[in-house]
C-alpha cells in the first residue's frame, strides 16, 4: 500500500542496490515503491523515479528506456544506469577514466547536490562521458564528469550509487525527492496503519473475516490489524501442521491474547500433514504442500480468508520490510521479545532438512532448534543476530544437525557470525544429549539463508 502514499518509484534493474535505495528512502519517510525495469507503471501518486540496479534488466526490457525517458515525473540514475540513459538520450561512454576506487568530488550549484559541497565517492566504473547538446554537467571527479542533467527534462545522472553508511547519498536522495519531486515525507507506521485500517474496512464491508496466522510476526502483525478495523468480525486461526517451532503456538496465542484479549482458533492438521509429506523429498513441493493444507483447511470452515507471510490473497504487511513490520507490532502492543523474534518459512520444519519430513526427524529437529534458540538467547546474541536456526541433513553416515548464525544483510542473504565457542559447546552438549539419534552437530560458516534442500 506505499502507493497511496506520494512516493517515489524505484526502477529495479537487477541486483540488490535497488530495494537498498528504497529502504533509505522510507527512512527518512519518503514512501516508495519497487518496480522492475521490465514492468514500469507510473501510479498516480508517483512524483519522482530512481533507477538502480546492474543495469541487466533494463537492458533486456525492449520499451524500458522509452518509458524512462517519456516519464511524466523527475527521473534519477544512478551507476550504470546513468550511462544507459545518457547514451539512449544522444550522449556517449567510452573506456573506464577509473574503476572500483573513490575519488574526490566537486559538485556544482544544484537542487540534487544542495548541501552537499565536495567529498569523495565510490566508482565502480566512471565512464569517460560525452554530454553534446543534450545535457550538462552537474559533477565531476578530478576533473571529469560523473553526474549530468538533462537539458530539456528533469532526467539526472550520477555514475556512482548510494552506499551503506553514506550520509551524502543519502542526502541526495533526500533532495531529489523534496526539492526536485516535491514528494511528501509523509511515511511512517502510524500513518500506514491508518490507511491499512481504512482499506480493510473497504475490502471486507460485512461478514466475517478469518486471518490465517502462522504464528510468525508478519500474520500475527496482520490479523492485529484485522482486529482494529473489523472488531469481532475478525477471527485468528493457526493451523498446526505439526511443523511449527516448540512451543510456537502458545507463544502466538499468548502474544495475541496480551495485544488485543482476543484467542486464537487452532486446527489440527498434524496427520494430514505428515500423510501429505510421506515420500516427498524435494523443499519446493514440501512447502507447496504444507501451504495447500493450510489454505484448504481454513477455507473449509471460513467466509473469508486472507494470507500473511504465505500471500495467497490479501496481506496488510507484504510491501513492508521485517523493521517497518516491527515498528507496527509495537504500535498494535506486542511485546518487544515478540517483535524481535526470528524470522521463520511458512513450510516449517519441513523445508529445513533433506529428504522426507517424517515425523521422527522433525521431532527430533525441533529439539535441537529449541535448545539452540534458548542458548542463543541467554547469552543475548538474539538482539544482535538476524536470524539463526537449526536445520538438518541425512546422509548414508546418519542424520546431521546443522547450526546457522547469521547477521543482516542488504540482500536475501545474510553474513555468518561467529559464534563464541562457548555457545557452540553448551549447544552440542545439549543437543547430542536430547537428540541421541543425531550422529553429530555441525557449524555452517557459508552465510546461506534457509537451505532449500532437495537431497
């Protein structure tokens, strides 16, 4: 729903950098919305564009550019993206000046550079660039150009991005929205669930309403939004496929019940479940199973049915990152421990081992998590780390428990952490103690997100 806000779109035209930009910019509350460069619409709250990206897909897009540089709004961009507008609007790029180092720049009068006076960026490739007629130079680093604007439209170029910990980019990001775009800096939780509350109101007028919770923030965070906006109308249900973390129901009806004193209904689905499973090996057709047993099972018995983390139907909480969710949670009066907590797959235990998830090995999975969420947490790395788990994989040598740690990133991944020693000893203790059928415990160092295994 960011897009009912003024906003700004992000063009994402591959990698990572683009939803970066985005995440900046509803820092510093500025609404924006995330487009690929292959699906372009400009909303008609759309007051300014910003390309980012490696360039692959805009390249690939057969009428991107022209959609770009017809743009009824202001258009920034950035890196390589630059060169690509700047050549499709009549200028040329030659060879690298320089690659892949910083260099001091002086940036003209402006309303882009407003503030900003000289500093040093980051090139991955400054291009040796030919303006002509069609545009003027707004930047140069030592000496040659490495940002334009266009002379007959407010299209901008910058051959360099926006980094992370960088208060100047930031700062040009903040005035290509205010001063360029004229965006409102309108974003914040309250107001958003303000207009979420509204908007459920409009799609669900009468009858009542079932939110499919998984017990995780994000369907908890909606259902809580069910409530405000449709009071009784709105029923919580959980299906328990048996796949969930210990004790993650009781957690989530205490949660709920503490946020709003409502309860919560659960559907027990276990043997459905494990039957569904019996000799599917593969992460993908778990999940897809798992996920068709909890739709098909609320529908059963709901009017209404609308998704969160699994984004089947309507979800209030899909466009948010996991901190903007967690600044709403608080707002809606669930606990600080609660909101905290570590992400987790809709397909549960399921899609974190190899091969078929027989009862027996996700029991004994659950376990090992358990114990490793509960070590991780008394010695308080739980506030520091993004996510961290326990999955599992067989082998002809037995079952392995593999223990995972890992702190944020700007992309779907993340970086491992090193955990204290301490930590690992006390888990593998615990663990090979509860867990005697595991041949051992392992330390994965690699930084993967969620294995998907398909052994």
């Amino acid at each position: 729903m960011p897009e009912n806000f003024e906003h700004i779109l992000v063009i994402d035209t591959g990698g990572t950098s683009a939803r970066s930009i985005l995440k900046k910019l509803r820092a510093i509350g500025v609404s924006s919305v995330l487009v690929s460069a292959a699906r372009i619409e400009y909303l008609k709250n759309t007051k300014g564009a910003i390309i980012a990206g490696n360039g692959i897909v805009l390249k690939a897009a057969e009428d991107a550019m022209e959609k770009i540089l017809l743009s009824p709004v202001p258009v920034l961009a950035l890196n390589i993206n630059a060169e690509a507008v700047l050549t499709a609007s009549g200028g040329e790029t030659g060879d690298a000046v320089f690659e892949k180092r910083a260099a001091h720049v002086e940036f003209d009068d402006g309303k882009l550079f407003s503030d900003l006076t000289e500093g040093d960026r980051y090139f991955e490739r400054l291009p040796n660039a030919h303006l002509f007629a069609c545009a003027q130079p707004i930047a140069r680093a030592e000496g040659h150009i490495c940002a334009y604007r266009m002379k007959d439209k407010p299209i901008f170029g910058a051959f360099f991005s926006v980094e992370s910990n960088d208060p100047d980019g930031l700062k040009m990001l903040e005035n290509f929205a205010r001063n360029i775009s004229n965006c409102a800096f309108s974003w914040n939780m309250e107001s958003y669930l303000d207009r979420s509350v509204s908007k459920m109101q409009e799609t669900f007028p009468s009858g009542r309403v079932t939110v499919a919770c998984s017990g995780g923030l994000l369907s908890t965070v909606s259902f809580l939004i069910a409530d405000r906006a449709l009071g009784d109308r709105a029923e919580c249900a959980i299906v328990d496929t048996g796949l969930l973390p210990k004790g993650e129901i009781e957690y989530a009806q205490k949660a709920i019940f503490e946020a709003c004193g409502r309860e919560i209904t659960v559907f027990d689905a276990k043997e459905e479940t494990f039957s569904s499973l019996k000799g599917i090996s593969g992460a993908r057709e778990k999940r897809d199973i798992v996920y068709k047993i909890i739709h098909e099972t609320i529908k059963s018995a709901a009017e209404h049915v609308f998704f969160s983390s699994m984004s089947h139907e309507y979800s209030p909480v899909d466009a948010l990152f996991r901190s903007e969710v967690r600044t709403l949670g608080k707002i809606l009066r669930l606990s600080d421990e609660f909101v905290s907590r570590r992400p987790f797959p809709g397909g549960g235990m399921a899609v974190r081992m190899s091969g078929e998830a027989t009862k027996e090995k996700i029991e004994m999975l659950k376990n090992a998590d358990h114990i490793f969420e509960n070590e991780i947490r008394l010695s308080g790395l739980d506030k520091k780390l993004w996510q961290y788990y326990v999955s599992q994989i067989s082998s002809d040598a037995g079952a392995f428990l593999i223990l995972h740690a890992l702190l944020p990133a700007d992309h779907a991944g993340g970086y491992a952490y090193r955990l204290p020693y301490d930590v690992i000893e006390k888990t593998v203790m615990r663990v090979m103690d509860l867990c005697p059928d595991a041949e051992g415990v392992l330390y994965d160092v690699s930084g993967r997100w969620t294995p998907l295994f398909s052994l």
